[in-house]
C-alpha cells in the first residue's frame, strides 16, 4: 500500500503549474482620458422639499433576510394545520430562491417535506435542481437515505437537468450512510450521463476512497482531474494530506504542504486545524511544529480543543511546547486551567480578530469587567460589529460574578446588531435575573432566545412560569408560555401556568387553562390535580375543588394500570408531587 502512496505522491507533480497566470496583458490596455469640453456656468436649480407627512406614508422595506427568518419560525414553532394558514397570508412571492432559501435554514425534517410540496401544489412552483438538491441534502443529512433516492428520482422523471452539484451530494451521503458501493456507482452515472464533475465533485470522490483505502484509484481520480484542466483546491489538499498523515506517512504529507504553497494554494486554518489533531492522535510532534511556523508566519490560530490536544501531545512526549505557545499569544498556562470559557471563544471567532474583539478579549483575561462595559458602550453607539461568541461569553462572565448590569448591557447590544447568542448565555442572564428577584427582563430575554432557534425545554419552562407565577408576574409568565415551541405546550408547562394563575387570584383564568388544556387532548397528571387543588381551596372555591378531588382520585386508580408514564407527566409529578408547590 505504501507503494501506491509513494506514487500517488509523485504524481501531484504536474498539477502546480495550473495556478500560475500571467497577467502581463493587463498592462496592455490604453486608457483614454479624453477632456470634457468646458460647462457653462448654470445656476442650480434648488429642488422642493419632501412633506414630512410623505415619509410617514412610506412602507418600511422588508429584508429578505427577516421574510426567510419568519416563515422559518413559522415551521419550526407551529402545527404544520396553523402553519399552513399563517404560510398562505404571507406577502411573499413563492419563487425558486426563496423557497431554496427557507430550506436551508433546516426547519424540522417533516415540516421542510410538506412545506416542499405544499409550495408546489398550492402555490404553483416548478422545483428546479436548486432546490429539489437542498431537499435532498435535508434527507441525507438526517440518514434517511430511501427519502432521499425517492427525491433523487423524482428529479429524473420530472425531466430535470441533474448537475455536478446533485450528483455530488448524493454521492457524499451515500458514503456517509456506508453505502460505498452505491457511492462509486452515482460517480460512474454522472460520468456515463456526460455531467462534467467539479474540482468539489472530484475531491468529495477521492476522500472517499481514502477512507475506504483505495489508494490506487484515488490516484486514477487525480489525474483524471488534472488530465481535465481542473486545478486542486485547499481542500483537496487537505484531503490529500488527511490521509498521508492518518497513514502515517508524514514527511510525503509535509511534502504536499510545502509544494501546494509553490502552486500559489495557501493552507488555510481549517486545513492547519484537521493536520494538527490528526498527528495529535498519532503524537507525531515534528510535523506539528512545521506546521506551527507556518501558522505563525501566517497569524493563523488553532481551535481551543486542538490547542489543548496538541499541548498534551507535547507534554506526553516531553518537548519543548514554546512554539505553540508563541502561536497562540493570547493564552496563558494559568488562563487555561481557570478561564477555559473565555480561551474557547478566541478561536471561535471565524476570521482575523479585529482590534476591538482583541481588546475585548485582554479586557476578559484581566476581569476587567467595568473597563468591558465602557467599551461596549461606545461601540454600540456607532455600530461596530463583535462577535456573537465573545458577547456570549462576556454575558456568562459578568453573571458568574453577579454583575448583572454589565449582562444585560451585552445583551441590548446583542440585540441591537441582531447577534444570535449561545444558549448558555441566555440561560446564565435568565438565571441570575431570577436569582436576584429581577423578573422585568426575563421575557424580552426568553423571546431573543427563541428567535435565535433556542428553546428552553419542558423542565425549565415549566420552572421558570412557576418562578414567575410564585411572584405574581402572570403577564411574563404567560408570554413565555406562547413562546413555548408546541410539543412542549405539555403537561408540565400547562400546570405550571394553572399555578401561576391561582397565585395571581384568579381561579377562573386558571380553570379556563385547565379546560383548554384538557380540549388540546393533553392529559393531566397527580401534580396537576395537586395545583388545582391547593389554588381551588386556598381561594376558597371548596365545591369546585371537590369536583376536582374526585377526578383526582379516578386518575390516581388509571395511575396503577399504566405500564409507562409520559416523560412530562414524570417532570409534572416531579415538580408539584406534594402540594402544588415547588
């Protein structure tokens, strides 16, 4: 095998002059300035002013950005019954790009199929290749690999002009499912059907012969590629190099590394980052520090959890770890084993760090926290961009040390430059809000969270409409209710916002609860009959809560019958198991 590797290495060859171009011919060009004849002086005609009343009058402009954001929210929150009213009001032209757009926001699996077909049927939308693709890869993606053929085929009987694009697609999730075979056969169907592959189509093929260890005809593929005209990317490299190195042979990877840059192809840092944690695994330090000068000739830095690998490699093999560290300035030995959270964002960050995120960062690593606040505030006022991983973590600092204005100021400006947060910091705020009795923001904060496809979960939502109701914040408490998603409108939330009422005085608002959730087909459980019957006596409605008191009693008699018991049921016993109270 090794044999084939060798000459699979020596034929890259020829490949790196694809990328030197001339550009002498630039210089060719004449450029004519012909002079402008010479205006006559007019006077400028002033033009009338605008009513003010003209501006009130304009629309304001939709972005496509927040149609797409909508109907998605649209899909993912609602029955696909309510979605599809709220779909059909929408003032939206159905067209290709949009629909090929609301798909690749991943909806749920289902709802994204019947949406597809719902667009198509009652909105009269021909599906093109674009997105009968995305359709696909939503299939292939969650390994529903019959789902995915079925639409595959219906594109060939639909008459639709397959691409490179499709053909690579379901190549790659064949694969991906383990299906090898029928991998190798979409490659030889889109050769046969004269469907030009991509330098993409050509590297998705390859690494899947490398994973599968078939290196000679990995080979075929390469010049069969070079053979065409088509130069090797990045990424084809880096596939190239993932395999030398997982083979281990590290000076023919090494080899690749230093020639793709005579071709003019820089390894990029995703490239360095899968080179790295791969000699990690193999603890193959030398070519690490090869790599690390390239990157620090290149300001190019390691993910947090490959920096933290290749620091243990380093210390297994008792070398000197001064290079990586050099690398990567902005850690420090103690930072690490302290302030993981605040070193995970750093390389979190896509792209170069900007001076702003950079001191932001050192303001970090100092717990400089009040120095953060100042500086975020002037950055809010003329619209300079952070990172929404570093607004994340400086919310989850400034509440590990219960600073809870310099959160929620992170978290206005977050909300001023539309920044989608990790769960966590929402949590973190929502939790020391609660924790200092500070209920006015919760829900605002609840609302942003699920905006950014964040959702609380049953056993949370149920606790925080509790929390909220034990203070009597019924209108909070119920606003976070309707934000629930839909399948955890459950048992548990719905008993939880029934308390709430009661806590609040008001019997009938929190009967009219109970009844709607009785109508929705959800069932109640012990803890419910507990809240009901400790709100119903504690309010002196001592008739209605003997009404209930039987039921009680008659669920109690099912309770024993019952093999298994629904997982919000369980959360609801757990929750108001005693009392009604928590």
């Amino acid at each position: 095998m090794y044999g084939s590797i060798r000459k699979f290495v020596h034929c890259f060859q020829p490949s790196f002059n694809h990328c030197k171009t001339s550009i002498k011919g630039l210089h060719t060009l004449q450029h004519c300035n012909p002079k402008k004849p010479a205006r006559p002086n007019y006077r400028k005609k002033t033009k009338p002013l605008k009513s003010s009343n003209h501006k009130q009058n304009e629309t304001p402009k939709a972005y496509m950005r927040d149609t797409i954001s909508n109907v998605y929210k649209i899909l993912k929150y609602s029955t696909w019954d309510s979605a599809q009213d709220l779909l059909k009001n929408l003032p939206i032209k159905w067209d290709s790009y949009t629909v090929n757009q609301v798909l690749k926001t991943h909806p749920p699996m289902e709802k994204a199929w019947l949406f597809f077909n719902w667009v198509s049927r009652s909105r009269g939308l021909n599906h093109d290749r674009f997105t009968y693709t995305t359709m696909l890869d939503i299939f292939g993606e969650a390994k529903r690999i019959s789902s995915m053929k079925y639409v595959f085929e219906l594109m060939q009987e639909k008459g639709i002009n397959i691409d490179a694009v499709t053909y690579t697609s379901v190549m790659h999730w064949l694969s991906n499912a383990g299906d090898v075979d029928g991998a190798v056969n979409i490659w030889e169907e889109m050769k046969l059907k004269e469907c030009y592959p991509t330098v993409v189509s050509y590297t998705a093929y390859m690494k899947i012969l490398f994973l599968n260890d078939r290196v000679e005809e990995a080979t075929d593929v390469y010049k069969e590629m070079i053979q065409s005209g088509l130069p090797p990317n990045c990424y084809t490299y880096t596939v190239l190099m993932e395999y030398l190195v997982r083979a281990g042979k590290y000076e023919e990877a090494l080899e690749i590394f230093s020639k793709m840059q005579e071709a003019g192809v820089q390894p990029d840092k995703a490239a360095c980052n899968i080179l790295i944690e791969k000699c990690c695994k193999a603890g193959e330090t030398r070519t690490i520090i090869l790599i690390l000068r390239y990157m620090k000739e290149n300001r190019l830095a390691l993910r947090y959890p490959v920096f933290k690998e290749a620091l243990q490699t380093f210390k297994v093999a008792d070398e000197n770890d001064s290079l990586l560290w050099q690398v990567h300035p902005q850690f420090s030995p103690e930072f690490i084993s302290d302030n993981d959270a605040v070193e995970f964002v750093t390389t979190d960050i896509e792209g170069p760090l900007s001076i702003d995120q950079g001191l932001v960062l050192i303001l970090l690593k100092k717990k400089n926290l009040a120095a953060i606040d100042c500086l975020l505030s002037g950055i809010m006022d003329k619209n300079i961009h952070l990172d929404s991983a570093v607004i994340s973590t400086i919310i989850e600092v400034n509440c590990d040390h219960r600073r809870p204005d310099g959160a929620l100021l992170a978290f206005e400006y977050s909300v001023k430059m539309d920044l989608n947060l990790e769960r966590t910091a929402y949590l973190a705020l929502i939790g020391i809000l609660i924790k200092l009795n500070t209920f006015p923001k919760v829900a605002e904060i609840v609302e942003e969270m699920t905006k950014a496809g964040h959702s609380l979960g049953v056993y949370l939502g149920a606790l925080l409409i509790h929390r909220l109701g034990s203070v009597r914040r019924p209108v909070p408490a119920a606003k976070i209710f309707s934000l629930l998603p839909e399948d955890q409108k459950c048992t548990a939330t719905y008993t939880a916002l029934i308390g709430v009422y009661f806590s609040a005085g008001s019997a009938d608002k929190a009967l009219k609860i109970y009844k709607t959730m009785c109508r929705k087909g959800i069932h109640p459980s012990l803890g419910t009959f507990n809240v009901l019957l400790a709100g119903l006596e504690k309010l002196g409605r001592v008739s209605d809560a003997e009404i209930y008191r039987k039921e009680k009693k008659s669920i109690q008699a099912d309770a024993h019958s019952k093999d298994t018991v629904p997982m919000e049921e369980k959360i609801c016993d757990l929750l108001y198991g005693g009392d009604g109270v928590l």
